[in-house]
C-alpha cells in the first residue's frame, strides 16, 4: 500500500501519485498537463477551474470519493461571491488532493485552446432551409370582428403566402400584439415546417420590415470533440466555427466506458447529458458573439452523434447499447425543441433535428457521412472511413451499401500518447524522418515553417512545441517506419541497431526522439515503444472493420478509399497506407473529405430535401456488426503489423519501398541481427 493518491488528468490521460495534500495545480504541473494560472496560486485570476469526476471509473480502474480533495476553503468561497463558479468546478490552486481522484481540465482552463480541427470544407449546397422569413400586413382589429390577432395573422399568412396552419408556442404568442403595433399591423415571421410536419411553427416575430438573418447550428457531436459550425440559412454560408473536447471524456475516452460509468453510477447518465448539453449551450452562445449577431436569431439546429452520444444528447440511458443486441430507443430522426436537448442559449422557441442512426453501433454520424458522401450514387466500389475515437466505415456503391463501426479509441485524437495533446498551438502536427540520417522535422500547428527552416524558432515563439497531436503521431510512426526505425512488428531498434543516437532507452525498451526541448526550455517529446503499440491496436481495429464490410462483398480491393473525420482532413494517404490503416490501394485514388458529418449534418441544416433522402437511404444500408463478427478478430491480430502480416500491399511498397528490418533478434548493447534489404 502507499499513502499517495493517484491522480488522472482528462482529457489528456496523464496521471501520476502525489502526496496528499498536494495542489491539484502543483500536481497538474509536474506532470505537465496543461492548465492555466497567472496569479501564482493565489485564487486571484481563476484560470486554474478544473472539475473533479467522483465515483466509479473502470477505465482508470478508480473508485473516486466524495472527499477525493479538500473541502472547500475561504478563498473558493470568496471568488464564488463575488464572480461565481460554475457548479462543480474547483479551483486548482486551491484544493489539494487526499484520495485518488479524476480531473477533468476544461477547454477555458486550458493554455493551449482547442482548434477546430473539423473545420467547415466549401460545397455547394441546395438551400430549402425549413425556418424562413415572411412579411404579411395584418388585418387591425375591429369591434365587429370577434377574432384575434393570432387568427388575423393566420389570415394574413394564408392570403399573401398560400400558408395553411400555423401554431405559435407561448413564448412566442406573448410577443404578438407588441410586435403587431409597434409596427403599425406589418410583422415579419420566421415560420418553420420540415419534410414532415403538417402545419407552419411560429419561431419568432419582429415588427414592421425584419433586416436581419436567420441562422443554424450544424452540430458534429462527436466523442471527443464536439464541432458547431453557425450558418446563413440564406445562402448557407458558414459564418463561424468553433469545437471544444467533449467534457464527457472525464467519465471515460470510449464509448463503452461512458455505458460502463453510466451501469456503475446511479444518475451517471443524466449526469453525462448535462455536461454535453452545457459544453452545447456554451459553443453557441460563443459562436454567436463570434458573429456578432443576436443568440435569438439563431432559429434551428442539427446534430449528428453516434449511437451512444445521441442517447446521452436525448436523455436516454445508454445502457442497451452496452450490451447484445444492442438496441437503440428509436433509430428514426428525432426533431423537436432545440431547449430540449440543452440548446436554450439561442432562440427560445428554435428547433433541433437529429439525423436518423444507422443501428445500435452506427450512428447518425455515419448516416451524415452517407449524405455527404453518396456511396449509394457511386459506380465504383468506394470505402469511406470517417476516423476518430470510434470510426464509422462505408463501403458500397449504387449498388448496395454496408456499414460498420470500430472503436479505434482515442489514440488518433493525441491521446493515450506519452507526449501527446489535441491540436492546439505548439502541438507537432507533421513529421518528416530523413531515412539516411534518422534525423527528424516536424510542423506545429499555428505555424507553416519546417523545424529545420530559417524563422521557425521565431515562428513558435509565442507557443513553443507543446507535444504531438493525432495526425502527427501518425506520421511519426510510419515515417520510422519508413526510415528503419521501427520494424513490421511494431518495434523500435535501439541506437546500435538504428544507427541513430536518437534511439533512446526507455526500460526495457526504446523511444525515439523527435524534439528534446533543450534549446526552447519545452518538454522533450518523444515516441515510445508503448505509442507504438497504442497507434497499433487503432489502426488495426480501423483495418479489421473495413476488412469485415470487404469480406461481406466478396471483395479483396476497393476503388478508392475517403478518409473523413478530422483525421482524415490532416494525414496523407501515404502514411495512412504505409501504417496499414486502411486496406491498399492506388495512392491517388485515397482522397480526404475533411469533416464529412460535419458535411452532412450542415446539409441537413440547408435542405428539408435531403432530410426526407437520407431518411430513406439510411433503411437500405446494411449494418455489419463487428462486435459479434469472429472475423474481426482474425483481421484485428493480421492487422497488428505494419502495414500488415500477410497482406502483400503491393500498390504501396511500388510507390514507398520499406526498410526490411527486424528488431527483435538480439539484445540493445551488441544491437542484433539487422537486414537492411529493401523490399
């Protein structure tokens, strides 16, 4: 036993044991997580709110208690008087640690913010928004006419626009007669009727002409990250983006830990839904401050999630999706009230529309994708991998259309990474190893100089080099790959065998270095044999899951493979092919669709249309569940080497030839046996 307490910092996964009493923030330090401070401890500037998670956590294997930190002090309570704390933050200066403990650092506390990294990508998009704008000149009332200005405005509605039934809600039925007065019997309306709705909604009502807008949310509720992207429903033009980590990561990376905390903590579900519902709430209250527009003029939105996040969205407990069959509440869209699911910073009588779920494990992220992306209109045989902490595949064409998904975890995102972040300035983004001297450069993110160019220290001088992110931990191992520096199997040589001293020991294994932080006073950043393996089971259940859907058809290749997802937008086809990510294929048919669920769900927004086709298409795609598939496994374990065990990836080795080397036939002092044929 030992009398340190165990903590672990999400979302970055770091974790160590402290004394008790230690600050969370000195904690927090040591380990290197990022978490603000500019008042030295003080309780001052508040920067340093973090949000300690209590019960059962079987993904850490921790049971947190109640009195897992402090009590609340004077100093909390003080700044809590006077400027407030939200409900459940601490301060990390403050409260000290006394029992093993999960804290979660939200995105405001945090040095390095988040980068949407699923940014909005240009398309054309037909625009038949289901919440428009109409001016009518209503009747005024009279003494010989008994009805009332409701009536009159339904009146004015069906004689200038042809429109039959209309209900108001009571928020908006208060605002009627002010509007109608104040300007003079002449309103604008924003009615909203979708592909399904018999009758006009009354969203909101201004007097006289109306100048101004109305906008959407196009919502990527992913399990990470979530994305919103605020759109002109005129002309569907994006106007703003924004993305935060999804605060739920604090009850788990993965999916099935989230049903696990859920099993395990009485309420822990409606817990989970508060917390998605508020980081919601906060992006579009943000985004419309970014915009400089009223929150009120934001009239709809629609959100695409996977089958467990859109439980949690809705207030469903997730506990079938946790176990077989499987089985979701309902798998058709859901529309109704934006409040409803947490939306209650925008306009107050607004709607939300949820894209249908494909089943129990596909979800409607994939369906968004399937609208973005049209397999079911393709001639060839495409594969489309929508690539994060669970991937979501497509494989078809106009003739038939499967659909998997594969929990890939969050290796992708920068997590479970010994130096790794998300994407955030500073973060290594791009790796280049030269193959003859092992030597390394690398891009951040927030500047577009090499390391090894003039300007670069100059370049990160506000941010340094702060860790590695997904697309540059994917890099970086299939640049080893492709220098010698790591073998089929996975494993990294040491220096002898390398022929680099930038193989270090790590025990009872090697890491290799990519920065060492002497020179800019950072942290030295490395990949270890233990990121290796993380990236290794990733890619592997990625592969394994398009494997399953080729299996299906009978296939051994594929056309042409899309990679979507914010993965998918900043890695190249070549290390994609050369990790064994994805099935081989000729490199310039692997093309990236960027954020396409962010895509569809952005469709979706602009377009009652293609509500109604992706509704229809989605009971025409087949489902391929990997979870109870024996298949899987075979394909995960052949998967596991890079690129592959016994799959030839001959495309591949005629573009990138790798080194054939193997590691693990001697020890780390006389450096082994080391074949250096190229194959």
């Amino acid at each position: 036993m030992t009398d340190k307490a165990l903590v672990i910092f999400t979302p970055s996964g770091k974790r160590g044991r402290f004394d008790k009493g230690t600050p969370v923030l000195t904690a927090a330090r040591q380990l290197g997580v990022d978490l603000d401070s500019v008042c030295g401890g003080r309780g001052i500037c508040s920067k340093c709110q973090v949000s300690p998670g209590y019960g059962s956590f079987p993904k850490h294997g921790v049971t947190v208690s109640d009195d897992a930190l402090s009590a609340w002090n004077a100093v909390e309570a003080r700044y809590d008087e006077k400027r407030g704390l939200k409900k459940g933050r601490r301060l990390g200066c403050q409260a000290t640690i006394e029992g093993d403990v999960v804290i979660d650092v939200p995105p405001e506390s945090q040095v390095h913010k988040q980068v949407v990294r699923k940014a909005a990508d240009a398309r054309q998009i037909t625009m038949n928004p289901a919440t428009r704008l109409y001016y009518v000149e209503v009747q005024e009332p009279d003494m010989h006419d008994p009805s009332g200005d409701l009536q009159r405005l339904r009146d004015a509605l069906r004689r200038d626009w042809e429109i039959e039934g209309l209900d108001a809600p009571l928020s908006v039925l208060t605002r009627l007669q002010p509007a109608l007065r104040e300007g003079k019997w002449a309103v604008t309306v924003a009615l909203w009727k979708d592909h399904e709705a018999e009758r006009h909604q009354l969203i909101d009502i201004w007097p006289g002409f109306f100048e101004g807008r109305l906008f959407g949310l196009a919502i990527d509720l992913g399990s990470t990250t979530i994305a919103a992207h605020l759109c002109d429903l005129r002309n569907g033009q994006v106007i703003a983006s924004a993305g935060v980590m999804n605060p739920q990561i604090r009850f788990g990376e993965d999916l099935m830990s989230r049903v696990s905390y859920a099993m395990m903590n009485p309420g822990g579900d409606a817990e989970m839904t508060q917390a998605v519902r508020d980081a919601m709430a906060g992006l579009a209250t943000g985004l419309a401050e970014e915009a400089d527009i009223p929150a009120r003029q934001i009239v709809e939105a629609t959100v695409v999630c996977n089958p467990v996040m859109h439980h949690l969205l809705l207030g469903i407990d997730p506990v079938e999706l946790g176990q077989a069959p499987f089985a979701l509440a309902t798998s058709d869209a859901v529309s109704g009230m934006a409040s409803d699911v947490g939306l209650a910073t925008i306009n107050s009588a607004a709607r939300a529309y949820l894209l249908p779920c494909i089943a129990g494990h596909v979800g409607a992220d994939c369906a968004a994708v399937a609208l973005s992306e049209e397999p079911y209109k393709s001639e060839d045989l495409v594969l489309i991998c929508d690539v994060g902490t669970n991937a979501e595949i497509l494989l078809g064409n106009k003739d038939k259309v499967l659909a998997c998904s594969s929990p890939t975890g969050p290796a992708f995102e920068g997590a479970q990474i010994s130096s790794g972040q998300r994407a955030a300035p500073g973060a290594i983004e791009r790796v280049e190893i030269d193959p003859e001297t092992k030597i390394p450069r690398f891009r951040v993110i927030g500047s577009g100089i090499w390391s090894d160019e003039d300007g670069f220290e100059a370049a990160i001088a506000t941010t340094g080099v702060t860790g590695i992110c997904g697309s540059g931990i994917i890099e970086a191992v299939a640049e080893m790959r492709m220098a010698g520096i790591v073998d089929a199997s996975g494993l990294i040589g040491s220096a002898a065998q390398t022929g680099t001293p930038r193989a270090i020991p790590k025990g009872r294994t090697h890491a290799y270095v990519i920065h060492d932080g002497t020179a800019d006073g950072g942290p030295k950043i490395t990949v270890t044999q233990g990121d290796i393996r993380a990236i290794q089971l990733a890619k592997s259940a990625l592969y394994a899951g398009a494997r399953l859907l080729m299996d299906e058809l009978r296939t051994d290749s594929v056309d042409s493979v899309v990679l979507a997802g914010a993965f998918g937008a900043h890695i190249s086809p070549k290390h994609a092919m050369v990790l064994g990510m994805i099935p081989d294929c000729a490199l310039d048919k692997v093309t990236s669709a960027g954020n396409a669920a962010g895509t569809g769900a952005r469709i979706a927004l602009c377009d009652i249309d293609a509500r109604a086709k992706i509704e229809a298409e989605v009971h025409r795609i087949h489902k391929v569940e990997t979870a109870i598939e024996p298949r899987f496994q075979e394909h995960f374990v052949a998967a596991n080497a890079i690129p592959h065990a016994t799959a030839p990836f001959a495309r591949l080795r005629a573009a990138a030839p790798l080194p054939d080397v193997s590691f693990n036939t001697g020890g780390a002092e006389d450096g082994g046996r080391r074949r250096r044929r190229r194959g």
